[in-house]
C-alpha cells in the first residue's frame, strides 16, 4: 500500500492519487492496464496541511478545510491549489486511529 493516497474533487466525482516513494522511478512502475489510470510525475510544490482523525465524511473534510484556509489567511498566505485529502491507512484501521490531512498548495 502507498501513503497518502489523496483524492481531490472532480468533475462528476473524485481524482484518486496514490503517491510513489521518492525512490521509485516513473520509468520503473508498472504501465497501467486501464487507459483511465495516468502515471505522471509532481514537481516540488508548497502545502499547508491540517490532520484529523476518524472517518472522512464530508462534514469531517469541510470543518478540516475551513480550519485550514482560514489559518493561511492569517498567515497571508495565497491558496493556488484545490484542498486534496490525505489517508494514511488502510480500511480496516478503528477511526480512532486513522490519520487523514487536507492539504491545500500555496505560492512560493
């Protein structure tokens, strides 16, 4: 399993990212069977996070992303991406336990 799996709004639904460890090559993973399934590399950004626990319902995610835009806004620092939620762990982890971020990427 990777770490985060993050998942940002789309239109019509949800864009599932799984996050590579830094020490994979594009060039060394699997080519994906699925012509919806894309590989592509991110270059070095800047994001401000904030982390809960439980589960991430849509009440959990908002109250998260308020908290989160509203501390950047303090600091005066400019939101230039769409809020992504991040998971840490797999299904089966009690929702006491679970570690998710909203992560939200600002300018340099």
């Amino acid at each position: 399993m990777t770490a985060p799996v993050t998942v940002e709004p789309k239109e019509g639904g949800w864009r599932l990212h799984f996050v590579m460890p830094s020490t994979e090559k594009l060039e060394s993973l699997p080519r994906p069977n699925n012509s919806e399934v894309n590989l592509r590399r991110v270059g070095e950004h800047d994001v401000i996070a904030i982390q809960f626990s439980g589960w991430t319902t849509e009440a959990a995610i908002a109250e998260a992303t308020v908290k989160l835009k509203s501390w950047a806004q303090s600091k005066q620092l400019q939101i230039v991406g769409t809020p992504q939620v991040a998971r840490y762990n797999d299904p089966f982890t009690l929702p006491w336990r679970r570690r998710n971020e909203i992560l939200i990427e600002v300018a340099r």
